[in-house]
C-alpha cells in the first residue's frame, strides 16, 4: 500500500468514526475498499481514490457522505439471532411484566436493528404466545443507515434471508411470497415503528423502556461511547426494564448500575435497587 492509499484509509476511518462513533481498526481496509467502491462508481466518480479526494475537498455533499458512512456500517442480522434472548423473552421476561402489569402497555426499543429481522421476531413472538399483549406492546426500532430502515419498512426479505433462523411454521403464517421474496404480513410490520437514530448522538425523545435490545453494536465502540451510551440507557429503562447485549456485549467495568441476570442460557441486564431512578 502506497502513502497515498494508508493516507485515504486514515481519513475514511476518521470520517466514520466522527459521525458514527464506530472505530474501524486498522485490518479493516479491505472492509473500505470493498464497500466503497461499489458506491463511487454508483456515485459518478471513476474510482475509490476520486471519491475520497471530493470527501476531503468538501466538493462531495452531505447525502453522498452519509452514504459513505452508511456503506461502512455492518448490517448483520437474522430472524431469532442466536435464540436465546428470545427464549428469556418468551419464559421469563414477558411472563413476569405481564404479571406485575396486568394492563398497561410494554415498550420495547430495538436499536441497530438494520433490516427488520430483530424487530419482527419479537413481533411474531408476541403474536404467537402473548395474544392479551398483542395490542398493548409498542415496538420501537431504531438505526443510524435510512437506507436499511428504508428496507425494513418494506418487510421483503429473500430466500436466503427467511432460511436463516426462521421456523417454517412462522414463515407459512406471517409472510407472503412475492416472485423469488417472501413479504411479511402487514399485521406483522404494523407493530414496530422504525425511526433513524444515531446512538453516539443526542438520542430524540424514547418513552420510558419496559426491554432494550441493544445487540452486537457496542463492541464497533470505543470504550468512552459505550460508558455514554449505557448511561443514556438508564435513562430511558424503567427501574423493572431489562437490557439485552449481544452474547460477546457486558457492562461490566463499564457501569455499575447494571448487574448480569441468567435466564437459561442467556444473560441480560437489570438496574441494581440502589441504581434505579
């Protein structure tokens, strides 16, 4: 890699990192040039290097380096990802707000939920086990792309994308082939409102959290956001309200208001009783 190349690459990490708070370690180029590429041919420019060049210059508009920041931003999700956290949901943790709450609402806040997968199951997972709640449950789900959000309020997912940790049975039920896809059910979509939010930002207004699945997305942090943002979190998670992190994901040493719950062979998070606001 030649001076000009390393330079360009500084500056692509720099740029993610300032407007998404995701820290692109240095093996990660690859990761750059494969995704961006694609888009400065999309974009009219006749390589990797003329893109970066508009960038620096500020010739590029703010649409064109959102895209660059978007295209960066890892997308991976499935339906039921990893399984366990939906089975705590299922046994544990909305049988024991349903009891303590007979009647009001639950919220749940879903954030980097990309596509839709995450969001969804737990509305599938409501509508299959939870009829009373089916009506009472808010499902707020959240990411920085508009482009993926924009997909996710679309519900079309292909073949590959159902396989993926979708029981044939839901996919009979709750979607509907189109062509070579498979579109969820509107009764499905209805139930989750999809927002853009920046989590490293001055987050918009959240109603007070019954869940957060906060899922794979603190570990592209460094260790300051992730302090931010589990700070932020109490501030929105009711004193009963549980947080999922991803199977890798802990908030130990990072804050001490939260202490690990075991539900089987998940762990999530509750605020301790001396912590709660």
């Amino acid at each position: 890699m030649n001076a000009t190349c390393a330079s360009d690459f500084n500056y692509i990490r720099e740029l993610v990192r300032r407007h998404s708070a995701i820290v692109l370690e240095a093996d990660k180029d690859y990761l750059i040039e494969t995704r961006l590429t694609p888009l400065a041919r999309q974009a009219g420019f006749a390589s990797l290097e003329a893109l970066i060049a508009a960038l620096r210059a500020n010739s590029a508009t703010s649409t064109l380096r959102n895209q660059v920041v978007e295209a960066i931003t890892t997308h991976e999700t499935s339906f039921f990802r990893d399984f366990h956290p939906f089975e705590a949901l299922k046994t544990t943790v909305l049988p024991e707000l349903l009891a303590k709450r007979s009647s009001s609402n639950v919220t749940i806040w879903c954030a980097a939920c990309s596509s839709g997968q995450e969001p969804f199951s737990i509305a599938m997972l409501v509508r299959e086990h939870f009829p009373t709640l089916r009506n009472r449950v808010r499902i707020i789900a959240t990411d920085l792309s508009g482009a993926i959000l924009a997909r996710a309020k679309e519900g079309l997912y292909s073949q590959i994308e159902v396989n993926r940790g979708l029981p044939a049975v839901l996919l009979t039920r709750y979607f509907q082939r189109q062509g070579l896809q498979w579109r969820i059910r509107p009764e499905i979509r209805q139930m989750v409102e999809f927002r853009q939010n920046n989590l490293a930002e001055s987050w918009p207004p959240i109603p007070p959290l019954d869940i957060v699945f906060m899922r794979n997305i603190l570990i592209y942090f460094d260790l300051g956001t992730k302090k931010a943002i589990l700070a932020k979190i109490r501030g929105v998670l009711k004193s009963s309200g549980y947080l999922f992190l991803g199977s890798s994901e802990t908030t130990l040493n990072l804050d001490a208001a939260f202490e690990p719950i075991s539900m089987g062979k998940s762990v999530c998070y509750k605020l301790r009783q001396n912590q709660m606001l």
